[in-house]
C-alpha cells in the first residue's frame, strides 16, 4: 500500500524532520511513502498535467497524509480529492501552526503535535488505526 503525503511545494524543507519521520514510521508499516512534491517538477504552463498526475497518485494510493504546518491550497485540493475517492485523511500540523479548518474538517484523523518526537507518538497511534482497516499492515 501506498501513503500519499500532501505538503507545501515552497515549504518542503522547512518541514525536512517532519516528513522524515513521517517516511520512516511508514515504512515500519510496511507501507510506501509517496511525496508528490519531491517526485515530479512542473513549471507554471503545466497546472492541469500537474494535477491530473497529483490525483493518479492520489488514486494509487490507500490512504493521504496531509502535513498543514505550512499552508498551500494545493494540500486543500488534494484533501478533497481524497476524500471524494473515500480514502482515509490524517490531518497534521504543529501545535504553533495554524489550525486549518478545512483540512480538519475533512480529516478523519488529527495529529497536533508539539515535536518531532510528539509527532512520531500521536502518528504511529493512527497508523495502528488505520493498519486495522487492511490486514497484514503491521508495526514492524
């Protein structure tokens, strides 16, 4: 199974710690990581083949992780997108961040995390819950 994480393109390595984190306990599930953002680069002229590929990927993948410390609408998208395929949505933003009520409200899971260390508790607790919907995705 495939994770499709959603994050801001422009604030991609401020948030470097984050979505390593993020990789490592998904791999610890045996689930794949996929960040958009670090697998393709489109120029402006290039929105519409932009996101046709961002929803294929989102398609090819079981669930989405949508990291909102740093705001984009670009995650907000993805989110409904997602959420219009029925595939689960983990919210997550650092506790100092800005609540994004969107994203929250079409989440089915949150993580408010204060730390890298708060971030790995509180998402592996929903990865449990989530790994209970598909069978042989377990704590490795």
């Amino acid at each position: 199974m495939q994770a499709y994480i959603s994050i801001s393109f422009s604030r991609r390595q401020l948030l470097n710690a984050e979505v390593q984190a993020i990789i490592e306990l998904l791999h610890r599930y045996g689930i794949k990581p996929f960040v958009f953002v670090d697998h393709y680069s489109f120029d402006k002229s290039q929105e519409q083949q932009m996101m046709l590929q961002a929803f294929a990927d989102i398609d090819q993948s079981g669930f989405l992780i949508a990291e909102t410390s740093e705001k984009a609408i670009g995650i907000g998208v993805e989110v409904g997108y997602a959420k219009g395929k029925t595939k689960p949505v983990i919210y997550l933003r650092k506790s100092i961040a800005e609540h994004s009520t969107t994203v929250a409200g079409a989440s089915d899971y949150q993580v408010v995390y204060g730390d890298i260390d708060d971030l790995r508790i509180q998402l592996r607790q929903v990865l449990e819950m989530v790994s209970r919907k598909y069978p042989g995705y377990r704590y490795k």
